[in-house]
C-alpha cells in the first residue's frame, strides 16, 4: 500500500518538475513583451507631440547628422 502511494507520489512529482522545467517559449513571451513596451511608448511620445513638427524635425535633422558623420 505505501509502495503504490510513493510510486504515485514521486511519478506526479517528477511530472510537475518536468512542466515547470519546460521553458520553451519564454525567451519569445519576453521579446513579444519588449516589442509591446517600446510601441508603447512610441505611441505615447507621438500623442504627446501630436501636430508638433518641430520636434520631429528636429529629430529628422539630427539622424540625418548622425548617419552622415558615420558614412564620413
């Protein structure tokens, strides 16, 4: 009786230890959520400068300086 009670004890617990080891799929959970967070804050810095060109210039102006210091 106690032999079939520790078989089922250690089989259910090296079930559980078998799905909590399995992490495929986690690594792409965090790039999906990392893509959400920076989209998030894209959006919100392009509420908060709705209508605004000069910060987008400004912006545009410096990459463009930026990309031609690197191409020399």
């Amino acid at each position: 009786m106690f032999t079939k009670l520790y078989v089922k004890t250690v089989n259910a617990w090296e079930n559980v230890t078998r799905k909590v080891q399995n992490e495929r799929g986690a690594q792409a959970l965090e790039w999906i959520a990392l893509g959400m967070l920076v989209l998030a804050i894209m959006a919100a810095i392009a509420t908060a400068f709705k209508g605004d060109t000069s910060v987008g210039t400004a912006v545009k102006n410096q990459l463009i300086k930026l990309i031609n210091g690197i191409g020399g």
